[in-house]
C-alpha cells in the first residue's frame, strides 16, 4: 500500500515483516459478500501451503457467511495486484508470490450472499 507522507518519514514502520516472527501478513476481501464490511487481515507463514492457509486461516473467518460452506475453492476467481490471479494450492505462499502486506481479493460466481 503506497503511503504519502507530508513529512520526513524517519522512523521504521512499526508494522515491516521483521515484527511477526517470521510471519506475514496478507489482507483478504471476498467480492459480493457485504457481510464483511472491509478487507480482513491474516497472517501465516511463507512457507504455509496456499491450499492449508485456506483451511486454517481463511475458512474460519467466512464461515458465518450462508454461502461459506458451498465455496469450491478450486472455481474460485483470485485477484492479485489489481490482475488476475491463479494460486496453487499445494505450493507455499512464498511459491505462489505472495508477500508481507498482499492484498488478495476472491470472488465466487454464483455465490453473492447479501449482494443478491
């Protein structure tokens, strides 16, 4: 995320990937779910596989949504960067080019909760 300061920024961000112990932190925003009034934020390991974040980290903050328990993950549309974006599942976050502070955006066609 690009920040514009108005002053001499001479300090180190409190919030740089050497804080969380060799985790990073990746912003999720599922498309068409107004359940979530904002992207939410995780947080894992480099080395986690894209398809155990999923599981451990993605899975449990969506499950309340009506619509959580018919995702196939496999039709999901990612978005990376403002582009498209097709993760493998079995390869770690690191693998798959995510990096501290990503922010990745998932859409689920079918599947539009409060959007209708």
């Amino acid at each position: 995320m690009a920040i514009i300061a108005r002053k001499p920024y001479d300090f180190p961000p409190a919030d740089s990937v050497e804080h969380y112990h060799g985790d990073q932190l990746i912003y999720m925003c599922w498309g068409h779910h107004l359940m979530f009034a904002a992207p939410f934020m995780t947080m894992a390991s480099p080395k986690t596989s894209f398809g155990e974040f999923l599981k451990t980290a993605l899975e449990p903050i969506i499950a309340l949504d009506p619509d959580a328990a018919k995702v196939d993950w496999t039709k999901v549309e990612w978005t990376r960067r403002g582009k498209a974006f097709k993760p493998a599942l079995d390869k770690s976050l690191q693998d798959n080019g995510i990096v501290h502070k990503e922010y990745l955006r998932f859409d689920t066609p079918g599947l539009n909760t409060v959007c209708g």
